[in-house]
C-alpha cells in the first residue's frame, strides 16, 4: 500500500484497499470505518487516514 493522503474520498479508499466504492460506503454506513465525514449536496464523503487504518488494525490486518 502507498502512502495514504491525511483526509480521502470514498475512491481513494476503495483504491487504496483494492475494494469497490460501494463496499466502503457500507463500512461507513454499518460503522465498520468510523470518522467519515459527509458534506455537501451530494453527499460526497471524507475518511481520515487513521480510521483507514484503525479499521484495518481492528481486523487483523497490521499498520503499514
């Protein structure tokens, strides 16, 4: 995995992770990823890099 950016896109994540965009938006919304941030009209959402890797460490996967 590279270097994650502080704040990223729903995108970014599933980029990151190698997952769609819809299974990170079921993380955030059954609170799996925990600190996602939606704002503007569409909705758009903003996770913060340490709830990527929280998530990642809480299941089992080590912090890079």
């Amino acid at each position: 995995m590279t270097e994650l950016p502080e704040i990223m896109k729903v995108s970014e994540v599933a980029k990151n992770l190698q997952v769609s965009k819809a299974t990170v938006r079921r993380w955030i919304k059954d609170g799996t990823l925990k600190e996602a941030y939606q704002f503007g009209k569409n909705g758009d959402y903003r996770i913060k890099k340490n709830a990527v890797l929280n998530c990642l460490h809480e299941h089992g996967v080590p912090k890079p």
